[in-house]
C-alpha cells in the first residue's frame, strides 16, 4: 500500500513538474525571444526611417539589429534544449551531458565510462535525470555517468541541503532506483538497459 501511495505522489510530482516547466517555457517565450523580436522589428522599422537621410547611422542601426537577432536566436536554442535537446540524437549522451553542463553553469566535471548510444526514449530519460542532477550537484564535484552491468549509472554528491525528490522521480519514471549515501556522500542512480 505504501508503494503505491508513493507511486501516486510521484506521478502527481513529474505532472506538476511538467506544468510548471511548461509555464516558464511560455514565460520565457512571452517575456523573452517574443520581447527580442518585437525590439528588432522596431530597431528594422527605424532603420527604414534613417536610411535615406543617414546612411551611417542606417549601417549601425542594422549591426545592432543583427546583434540582437543572434542573441534572440541564442535564447530561442537555450529554450528548445530544454524542451528537447536536438543534439542528443546526434552527439550521444556524453556530449549532451557535457554540453548541459556548461550551460548550466554549474561548475562540475562530467565523467562517462563506457556510455555507448541507446534508443532514443533510454538516452532522452538519463539526459533529463542527469540533467536534474546538475540542478541538484555540489560545486566543484564529479557527476559520472556510466554502463555497468546491463545498466546506466549516474553518480554525483549533492549540495548540502538539496532536496533530490525531482531527481528521484525522474529516474523512479525512467524505470531506475536512486540511493542515497547515508552519511551524506555521494548519490547514485542505476536505470536498467
């Protein structure tokens, strides 16, 4: 009876999670990239304006636009990562895990051991749970990812203080198990190939 509870809450947790990331998804959209690209039409409109009575400053007006175009068009990549990593099906799990890193900017080494391509549903479910992790990782620590026994394990210490039920879930739905050290330590998740 216990076990099932907990299966409900979890699933109750990755829905509300799934809602919640769905709002800042539209926010993001609504107060950034749909901000970017109303301020370029404007900066393009005025350019429009300028340009038959000073070409130079026509010519700094569009360098602008084009600044703020590739800055939109760098927000609108950040954005679609999160939604669904398009790189992951072409750089594997170990890349897009480095890559997710670094754009977190969370200071970690990512480490992977013997991690090989796998269906696409089994790397998308450890990239998300990986990714959680390094919500969730300490500064300065390891998170490793690697193949052990017909399995994927996912290893990093946690912040002090960090809450791992997001984390939990997340490997809980892609059909693994997450244990924590008792003293602390390290966090390990194993998910079945």
């Amino acid at each position: 009876m216990e076990d099932s509870t907990e299966l409900r809450a979890s699933r109750a947790r990755l829905v509300e999670a799934a809602q919640s990331e769905r709002r800042r998804l539209e926010r993001a959209l609504h107060d950034g990239v749909q901000q970017d690209l109303i301020a370029i039409s404007m900066r393009l409109q005025f350019v429009q304006e300028v340009v038959l009575t000073d070409v130079a400053r026509a010519l700094e007006l569009l360098d602008e636009a084009r600044a703020d175009a590739r800055e939109a068009l760098e927000r609108v990549r950040l954005l679609a990562g999160d939604v669904y990593p398009s790189l992951l099906p072409v750089w594997g799990l170990p890349d897009s895990v480095r890559e997710a890193a670094r754009v977190s900017g969370v200071p970690v080494r990512v480490v992977t051991d013997g991690v090989g391509r796998y269906p696409a549903a089994v790397e998308s479910a450890i990239y998300f749970c990986c990714r959680a992790a390094l919500q969730q990782a300490a500064p300065d620590t390891e998170l490793r990812v690697s193949e052990e026994d017909h399995a994927l394990r996912l290893e990093f210490v946690p912040a002090g203080g960090t809450d791992l039920t997001a984390v939990r879930d997340l490997v809980g739905a892609a059909g693994g198990v997450l244990r924590e050290s008792p003293e602390g330590g390290a966090v390990v998740a194993t998910i079945a190939l």
